[in-house]
C-alpha cells in the first residue's frame, strides 16, 4: 500500500549536470569504441535511445572532474539557492545512488562532508534508478512525522568512471553485449529536492502554488526474477568480485563490468504497469486527473511501450500531458526523476489543483516506484507566505485544527434536489466532528500524550462496534419492501465488502500488541453498546431508510475525521506500518464508499412514496453523531470528567 502524506511540501528542486554538453558525434572522445564491434553497437542504441546529449564528469583523458559527491553537493546548492534557503536550517539529508565514491562509509556522509554541513540525520540508499524515490520517501517520513521541519533527498549517478576504455584493458578490450550496451545509454548527473511543512510558493514558472507530496509506492518483485542490471557479479552471475583472489582477476573476468540483460527488460514494463492499474483501482490515482506524466524511461523505444500496456490496462494517460528530458539530460539512473522534476518545475506553469504523477520502473533485479504530487494555491502575498511559512515550521502536528474537516459531501455541489437534505446534515457534521475534536481520546492524541495502551484501549472498544456494521446493514436491507428493491441491493453490495473489516482491525491490535487473542472477549464501551443497540433496533423496523443518515457519520467519520488523526498516531506511537491497516485502508476507501451512500440517497428519495425518507435520513444522523461521540468519551473514561 503507498505511504500516504498529508503535510510534506516539495519547496525546491534543484539539478547540477557537469561540464558542457557531450553530443552523440563527441561520445567517442569520452567513452573510446573498444573494438570494430563497438561502434556498430553504439549506432544502433543510440538510433533506438533517442538521446542526443548528455554529460560526464570525467574529461576527455578519463580524469575525473567531480567526484560524486561533489555532484551531489551541486545539485543540493542549486536546490537551496532557488528556495534561498540555508542548510543550517536542513536537518535531514538522505541520498540515492548506485553507488558512491568509496565502498564506504555511506554516500549521504560523504556528501554531508563535502558540504561541510551541520550535525544531522543521514541515510544512504543504495539501489539504482528507484533509489531517488526511496531517498526522496525517507525524507518524506522525517517530515510528516514531525521530526524535521526540513529535509533534503539527493540523487547522483557518475557511471562514466566504468566506460572509459582503459576498464576494458584487462579483458584485452573485449566485452560481450550486455557488458556494451550500458556504455551509450548512461551518463552523470546528480538532482536534489527540499521537503517541508512551511508550503511556501514554489520558486521556478508557476507563481503562487506549492506543491504537496500525495504519496509514494514502491514494489520489489526481485523474488520472481533474475538479476536484470547489475555490476559486481561475474557474467553469468555465479560469482561475486569479492570471492575472487584479487580485484585484478575480477576485473580480467568481467565482474567489474556493468550489465544488463535486455532481454528481461519486456517483463520490468508488464509488471510496472499492473502495479499502476492496481493504484488506479483502489482509489489512489486517477488517470483522467492526472495533468503531468514524468516516466523514467531509459529508451524512446520503450514510449509505446508503456503507451501500449496502459492502453490495454484502460489506464492510458494523453503523450501530450508527458514530460521527459531524456534527450538532452541524458539517462541518469536514480538521479533522473530528480533531475526531470527540478527541470520540469523550473520551465513549466503547474496550476492549482494540477496533479504530476511520477513512475520510475527500476531493472536491476525489477521493482517499480510511483509518487504523486498534488499544486494547491498560496493565497497569502508573498511577504505574508513567507511568515505564515515560518509559523508553520514551528507548529507541531497537534495544533490540527477539525474546522479544516469538510463534511462529507458538499450542499454546494449537490445533485439536484439534494442540496437541502445535505445542508442539513453538514450542519449535524459540524457540530459532531467539533466535538469529537475536544473528546479526551482525540485531546490526548493532539497534545503528544497519546502511548500504545491507548491505543489498544481504543481498539478493544471498537473491534465488536465494527464488526456489528456489515450486520445491522443487512438487517436494514432484509427490512426494506419490494419498492426498495434496488437501494437493499445496494446496500447488500456494501455490507459484503465490510463484513470482514473488523478482522483487520483485530490484526492490527494483535500487531500493536494487544493481548487478548479472542475476538470474542472483547466488549464495547458503554457508547458503542447504545449505538449497536440503536442501529439494530432500527434496522429490524419497516423500511429503515434513516440507517442512511447513520451511514453518512460512520463513513464520513472514515473519510474525514480519520486521516487528520493518523499523521497523529504515527508520530505518536513507535509500531510497525501493519499496525494501522485499518486506518489507512478506511481514510482512503471510504470517499467511494460515500460516493455510493449518495447513489443510495438518490435511490431511496425516488423511491420514497410518503416523503418523509428525508428527514428520517436527518434524524438517525443526529443520533447516531450523538451515540458515536459518546463512543469516543468512553475510550478513556478516566479522563472524560
């Protein structure tokens, strides 16, 4: 499942690509032909590649210019400058790569060094093109979590110190295709970006508009496959460099030669884009929303490709909303998307409400990664931004304020003839998600003060109150006559899909370490006996339609109230990712599930031949906020006077 975010701001990026510009006719004066074969090669990818330039950090000679670390350091002084901030503000660097300059210690302390920057928290992943993205999520997690108010992830690649011909000399400059093909697709570069939670306006094209980090997902299937890329093996991948007598004997053997069996590329792209449909399907992007595509792709040949497969899938986002600087940057590994991000955000005009979806399939033993990033407005001038930014620097997490909770559906936006009946229940919202916000469970939450044992308290109250749903739903439905025919099929279909949920909630207690190990040991608190007891009585009377009202709280309270609460939970309790599935899987599920609840409503007003569905509706959601507010008191009784 993506980690989700709700408070990490892309605030800059920055790129750094050394020396001049290296056309495809100057390659050979960098990266010299090994032999008669090298050049049919090297004309054939780069016919295929479609890249017309790139950089190097060695010369001409096979000196290096910058050593990685200096890349790195580049790129992060291009990123601050643009943001014209300080790194003594910085407090977190994290960086990705295939790898650095020495074999040790990690490439984020040898940056750091290079910088000569202050204490701070590091992290090196070590990966190949993915490895931007785990960089950039690492960071992502110190800043939602509230540890850092500012943190930066790096990319940088410097391949070209293995192409230069004199590696080749042990081998008699020989080398078999695979050892070939990476020499005219590669090339150096390092990218950077700035992650916080002051939201300031984005420096670059786009004027007034930050930009918020959605989510970010990432899947290994190096289980089901073979090493694809790889540099270190022998070539048919039996033999580590370390286990040979001497570096000299790896190097005469080719395991010190950079590789990729193109073969296997085919699958890298097939199981990329089941993973998209599967994001596409639950809910966490949506193609049509998407406004800007950047694909890391090694090769133009793969553009119809991906295009084909999305195409198939049904999931195919328009050429005209993609974006790539392939050709002119050059294919940089970890550091492209890096580098294709600050590109892009320096030359295009991102709007409001516009969405860039980013996808970075990795071939080095298969894994694909995803982000999504969403442009919300600044409306503050700048100056005011500016000091509302550095408020927000030092505001902790739990000065959340519920007045930003939205109800959930909008008067405003509603279908004809619904616009009373919704305004109606937002005003119940208001007044329940207000309260629930000052209950002693949310308040405890909020101040820091939460620990595990509330937590599990929580859950051992809650766990039969869910596990009730799916049945007085059922129960409503078999209470409906035949007019309703079609809103208790309706609710049928939604009653089926939670009748198991409880059963994630009880795992997730289980993994939090909770110890009762019976489901059936667990008793509701004092209020979620009176809602169960309230939702059932109603359920087994005649035509039950008010258990829509009921609906409308429950979900809402998944879909609204739950996501601001678990940035909270998080930061607060020190347990596993599994620990929150529930969670995680409601805030997001239930905005389809209230999109279907209005379907439900529209049905149940058509079919209504009393007029009267409305107000039952109103009624049993006033009481359900009432009962369902009494069930969160009553999570800490202790505390509730």
């Amino acid at each position: 499942m993506p980690i989700a975010f709700h408070r990490v701001y892309l605030e800059s990026a920055g790129y750094f690509m050394p020396g001049e510009p290296v056309s495809n006719e100057a390659m050979d004066s960098y990266i010299a032909p090994l032999n008669r074969m090298s050049s049919r090669i090297k004309s054939r990818i780069l016919a295929e590649n479609g890249i017309k330039q790139r950089y190097y950090a060695i010369d001409p000679d096979g000196a290096t210019v910058f050593s990685n670390a200096q890349l790195a350091a580049n790129a992060i002084r291009d990123c601050l400058r643009r943001h014209d901030s300080d790194l003594s503000a910085v407090s977190m660097l994290t960086s990705g790569s295939s790898g650095g300059d020495a074999l040790m210690p990690g490439f984020s302390n040898m940056i750091q060094g290079e910088l000569a920057a202050p204490p701070m928290e590091t992290l090196s992943v070590h990966g190949i093109c993915a490895a931007g993205v785990s960089a950039i999520q690492a960071a992502a997690q110190g800043v939602e979590l509230g540890a850092h108010a500012s943190a930066l992830a790096v990319a940088s690649e410097l391949p070209s110190r293995l192409f230069k011909r004199s590696r080749f000399a042990a081998r008699g400059y020989d080398a078999d295709f695979d050892a070939h093909f990476l020499r005219w697709m590669l090339s150096d570069g390092a990218g950077a970006v700035l992650l916080g939670n002051s939201g300031r306006p984005l420096a670059g094209a786009s004027q007034g508009v930050r930009l918020r980090l959605k989510w970010v997902h990432q899947r290994s299937f190096s289980g089901d496959y073979p090493v694809c890329m790889q540099l270190g093996l022998s070539a048919d991948r039996s033999k580590g460099h370390l286990d040979y007598p001497s570096w000299n004997e790896a190097e005469a053997d080719g395991a010190l030669s950079l590789r990729q069996d193109i073969r296997l590329l085919p699958h890298l792209f097939d199981i990329g884009i089941h993973e998209y449909a599967k994001l596409v399907r639950d809910g966490w992007v949506d193609p049509d929303q998407v406004d800007h595509f950047l694909c890391h792709y090694s090769s133009e040949k793969f553009i119809p490709v991906v295009e084909d497969l999305m195409e198939k899938a049904g999931l195919a986002i328009p050429r005209e909303r993609w974006f790539s600087n392939l050709a002119w940057r050059g294919n940089t590994g970890a550091a492209s998307i890096l580098i294709m991000l600050a590109e892009f955000l320096e030359t295009r005009e991102v709007k409001p409400g516009e969405q860039i979806f980013c996808y970075i399939p990795e071939s080095g033993r298969f894994m694909a990664a995803y982000m999504l990033l969403e442009a919300e407005a600044v409306h503050a001038s700048p100056g005011v931004a500016a000091g509302a930014a550095a408020a927000a620097a030092r505001q902790d997490a739990a000065s959340l304020d519920a007045e930003a909770i939205a109800p959930p559906h909008d008067p405003d936006m509603a279908p004809q003839g619904l616009g009373q009946l919704l305004t109606e229940l937002a005003s119940i919202w208001h007044d329940y998600r207000s309260r629930v916000w000052r209950t002693p469970v949310v308040r405890r939450l909020r101040e820091r003060r939460f620990q595990t044992a509330d937590y599990l308290t929580w859950m051992e109250n809650w766990i039969p109150q869910v596990r009730e749903g799916s049945k007085w739903m059922r129960e409503g439905a078999a209470s409906l006559s035949e007019q309703y025919a079609p809103l208790a099929a309706l609710i049928d279909t939604h009653a089926g899909e939670e009748q198991n949920d409880f059963q994630i909630l009880f795992q997730d207690y289980r993994t939090a370490g909770g110890t009762v190990d019976n489901i059936d040991a667990l008793r509701r608190n004092p209020g979620g006996e009176a809602l169960n007891a309230y939702l059932h009585g109603l359920a087994a009377t005649r035509d039950p339609i008010g258990l829509l009202g009921a609906i409308y709280i429950i979900e809402g309270t998944g879909q609204r109230i739950v996501p601001a609460l678990l940035p909270l939970l998080k930061a607060s309790l020190k347990l596993p990712p599994d620990a929150f599935r529930f969670l995680e899987y409601h805030g997001h599920n239930d905005e389809h599930h209230l999109a279907r609840w209005l379907t439900a409503v529209e049905l149940a007003l058509d079919c209504d031949e009393e007029g009267r569905a409305a107000q039952r509706i109103v009624d049993t959601a006033r009481r359900t906020a009432a009962l369902y507010l009494m069930q969160f008191h009553h999570v800490m009784e202790a505390d509730a006077a």
